[in-house]
C-alpha cells in the first residue's frame, strides 16, 4: 500500500496486491481516516489500514472481524491468501491505524471512443463506493 498526501487525520492510499480481492483490487485507491484508538472506533466487519505485526514498517488493508483477547482478528477476502490473522494472530489495538471509508477504482482499459461511451458509463457508476461493514460484498478482507 502506498500513502500519497501528509500526516493528516484523511489521506488516499494505493492498494497493491490480490489480498482483499474482489472487493478490492492491486491499483484501487481507498480514502481513509485515521483513528486515535483502534479499539474504540473500529466495528467488526470495518476495513482498516494496520501495521503487519511480523514486519512493522509495512501498512496493510484487511477486516476487522471480531474482537478477541488481545485485539483484532483481521482477515483478507481473497480466500487463496492468507497473510492474515490467521498467520500471525490477533492485531493489537494500537497497530489498527485507519478505518477505510471509501473506494476509488481507477479506469480499467476503456474504450475512448463513442462506442466505449456504455464502458465510460458502466465506470462512472461503480468506481466510487463506500466501504461499511453492512454495505461491502464479502465479510472477509485484506490487501497488501
């Protein structure tokens, strides 16, 4: 994932990877908010950006499952990977960073021309959606 913009409470970030696949696609971009703790503003079902517990330095995207002793089980919705919780455990609250509040899905090869005007279209309607636990198509998700 990467990070465009400063340090402020929303920012836009990249998704890169199959991880959270299909409800996140490598090249998506997610509008997040950053919270101050992960235990008080998160809910289950919640995409959020967080800290990988094995390798720190690495911001990854996955949902918020359920609470459990010690933090949060997170899981991808991509069910071929599993770079989740189920690798590495529960997620403490203070690794959970954002919530993600949104997605944009850049354009995927379509067409300019006029007989591409139905794909244009078909883009505009579904590029942008909101990203709520009763509203996302898996209750499983993740990217890297």
């Amino acid at each position: 994932m990467r990070e465009q913009g400063a340090r402020l409470s929303w920012q836009l970030v990249e998704v890169t990877g199959p991880s959270m696949a299909p409800t996140l696609l490598n090249g998506d971009w997610l509008l997040i908010q950053k919270i101050s703790s992960g235990a008080e503003q998160v809910r289950e079902g919640d995409v959020v950006v967080l800290r990988h517990p094995l390798q720190q330095d690495l911001l990854i995207v996955k949902r918020a499952v359920e609470r459990r002793e010690g933090g949060w089980w997170v899981m991808g919705d991509n069910a071929f990977v599993e770079n989740d919780s189920r690798e590495f455990g529960t997620v403490p609250d203070d690794m959970v960073l954002a919530r993600a509040r949104a997605r944009f899905r850049p354009p995927r090869e379509v067409q300019r021309s006029v007989a591409g005007a139905g794909s244009w279209a078909a883009w505009a309607a579904s590029c942008v959606r909101p990203l709520r636990a009763d509203r996302s198509f898996s209750k499983r998700l993740r990217a890297r």
